[in-house]
C-alpha cells in the first residue's frame, strides 16, 4: 500500500525533469556575429622638403657708443652754462655747454703778442746789423768769405729762435682761450653732471659724463654651436673688411604690460672667447635709439636689458617637423602606406623652441602620426583618418559622390 500511495508524486517528477531536459537541449544555439577588430584612428601629415630660416636668440644690456669724461683743460671760474647742460640733456656736435672766465685767457694773449712783436723788431734789426757787417766785411777782404761771428750767424740765430719761441707761446695763449668754451665733442646725453655755474675748476677737472647717442649697441652671447649659423665674416689682420650683409637683429623688451620692438643689425664679432661661458659676442647695433618714433614708442635707453632675435643661416632642402612629434626624445611615430606604425630615431641638425630639423632618419613622402598613441608599438596597425588635415574618407570619394553627399 506505502508504494502506491508513492507512486504518483514519483511519476510527476520524472515527467518534470523530462520536460526540462527537453527544453534545455532542444534550444537553438545563439546567433554569432562577425566582430568587426577596432583599429586606433590616427591623424597624418606627408613630409616634404623646403628651406628653413634659423633664428638665433640671445639676450644682452643696451650700452653707448662712446662713454667719455668730460674734462677741463684750463682752470677758473664756470660763468656760463648750456640749458642742456644737465643730468639726461641732449647736446649736439659743437655746442657750447660750458664757459670758463676767459679774461685773464684774454690778458695772457694780448702779452704774448707783445712779446712776439719785441722779438720780431729784434729779429729785424739783427737782420740789418748783419747786412751791414757783411758789407763791411767784403769791402776789407774782398773775395774772403767772412766768419760766422763777424756776418753775426749766430746772433741771427737767436733772434729768429725768439720770434718762434714767442709765436709758439701766442699760439698757446689762444688756444687756451679756446678752451675756456667747453664744446661737444660728439651728439650725445649728459649721464651725469659733476659742477655749476659759479664753481672754480682746475685743469683736469672732471665737468660731466656724458656718451653718444648717434647709435646704440648690445653685446650678444652666442654659443660655440650657434656660431655655425650666423652668417658674420671673419676678420683678418692682413686682409680688407669684407663688403657683406650683416644679418639683422630684432631687439624687444618689456615695459609694464607691453612689449617693444626695435630694427638693429650685427655690424662685428668680438675677437676672443669668453673663458668661463666659452661663448662668442657679437655686437649689434641700433641707429639713433633716441629719436622720437612715429607710433609714440618711448627711446631704447642705454642699461635697458633686451631680448635679441638674430637672423642666422637659411637651411635649405630640409625636412622640419613640430617639436612635440619627437616621443621621448628618442623617436619619431611613422605611418607606412599599408597601416603599420613605425618607430624611426632621427638625427637633429637643428632644433629652437618648436621645431626640429631633421638631417636623416627621415625622408620626403614620410607619412607622420600627429594623434598621441598611449603605447605606440612597433608594428601594430592602425587606421588614418585624416591627412594633412583632409578626411581620408571623403578625400577617397569620386568628385560626383563627394559633390551628392554634400547636396544631401
């Protein structure tokens, strides 16, 4: 009786576990699609070839021309002084900027005129005492030539040694007085203004410092590297100065929150090394710093510090690329025409702040990946979208399709 009361119950399960068998294994298996492989999208540019202008960057301090004392030659008191006459007063060539008390200078001429007059009387007399004793001379002793002290040669002597003496000593009174008027020796600024009107000054005094101002010039440091692309002939000792063009310079600085330019040129190199920077000055000069600009930009003054830009050598049939395209340091990303990246190390002739000239390692036609891989590895495919800025796809097109799909 206990079996078949358990017989139902038992029937129903192995019912159950049939079904779910049957349901289990009779279920279609899962549709399977095609994975398409996701290549990198990378962005490209052809190399080609063409000529680079180097630029060569230095720095240095504005300074004079000339820088020169300006000294007395006489004493006495300053009784006149110039207007310009001051501590950043402009001065031409030849302009009167101070006047020392010129009468005693005056006195001293008029004396030694006199003395010159005396010596020339005694000069003339001595001439006429001469004549007359040679006359003498050949009416006693006719045919004998006469000794030096009776035809007075040595008195002769003396008196013209006098009036030479005498004239040499007018010629030095009036240029003392010529020196009482200080003059310019040169168009230029008074740095610095040492007396004053009503001041007595000795000979060597020193009145004012003053430089010029005609043009300005700035010392360039530039490296034993950089030297080989400025173009500035050498000098020789027995050779003429070269007739060349000098490379230009552009010189800015800052004042406040703007930034000023000025036009100069290279004119020399210094003649030695530096010996503890071992670099090379090259000096570069601006005209007339101190004129009034016509876009209201202030003078270029002597201390301020510049920024140079030189022009230096122009490379020519050269491949550049950007600066940040260089990985680490050590290589440059390559796409070949089938997809697959290449890793190539370059050889650098010359490189600045943004580019980088190639001298081998890469060749025209090169096909170089703009877009930053993580893990660039030599190899791996990838897929270009863009060339030169172009969409490769749409760059593929047939004109009539790129033309329909633009219509839509």
């Amino acid at each position: 009786m206990s079996f078949l009361r358990m017989l139902p119950p038992l029937v129903v399960l192995a019912l159950s576990a049939g079904i779910c068998y049957w349901i289990f294994w009779s279920e279609p298996p899962p549709r399977k699609f095609p994975q398409k492989e996701s290549l990198p999208e990378v962005s490209v540019y052809r190399l080609e070839q063409g000529d680079y202008q180097v630029w060569l960057h230095s720095q240095g301090t504005v300074r004079a021309r000339t820088e020169s004392s300006l000294v007395s030659e006489v004493r006495g008191r300053v009784v006149g002084v110039s207007l310009s006459f001051g501590a950043g007063g402009f001065f031409e060539q030849g302009e009167t900027l101070l006047e020392i008390d010129k009468r005693d200078y005056e006195t001293a001429v008029v004396s030694a005129e006199a003395t010159l007059a005396r010596a020339r009387l005694a000069l003339a007399e001595e001439e006429a005492n001469a004549a007359q004793a040679r006359t003498d001379w050949e009416r006693l002793n006719p045919g004998i030539e006469a000794p030096e002290l009776v035809s007075r040669e040595p008195q002769l002597a003396q008196a013209r040694a006098d009036v030479d003496s005498a004239e040499a000593r007018v010629e030095n009174a009036r240029l003392n007085l010529e020196r009482t008027t200080i003059t310019a020796p040169y168009a230029g600024r008074i740095l610095e203004k040492r007396v004053d009107i009503g001041q007595f000054v000795n000979s060597g005094s020193v009145l004012a410092e003053i430089y010029a101002v005609d043009y300005a010039e700035i010392r360039l440091p530039l490296s034993e590297r950089e030297i080989g692309y400025i173009d500035v002939p050498e000098l020789y000792r027995n050779g003429l100065d070269p007739v060349h063009p000098m490379p230009a310079v552009t010189l800015t600085t800052t004042i406040g929150n703007e930034t000023l330019a000025w036009s100069g040129r290279i004119v020399r190199a210094e003649g030695a090394f530096d010996v503890q920077s071992r670099q090379l000055f090259f000096v570069a000069q601006v005209d007339d710093p101190y004129r009034k600009q016509e876009d209201g930009r202030p003078p270029l003054k002597v201390g301020s510090f510049v920024q140079a830009k030189i022009e230096g050598k122009i490379l020519e049939d050269v491949i550049v690329i950007p600066r940040e395209l260089y990985r680490k340091n050590e290589y440059v990303v390559v796409i070949e025409e089938d997809g697959t990246l290449r890793r190539k190390s370059i050889e650098i002739e010359w490189s600045d702040e943004k580019n980088l000239v190639v001298s081998s390692g890469l060749n025209p036609g090169d096909r170089v990946c703009l877009t930053h891989l993580s893990f660039p590895s030599e190899g791996m495919m990838v897929a270009v979208v863009s060339e030169d800025g172009i969409d490769v796809a749409k760059k593929s097109l047939p004109e009539s399709a790129g033309a329909k799909q633009v219509v839509q």
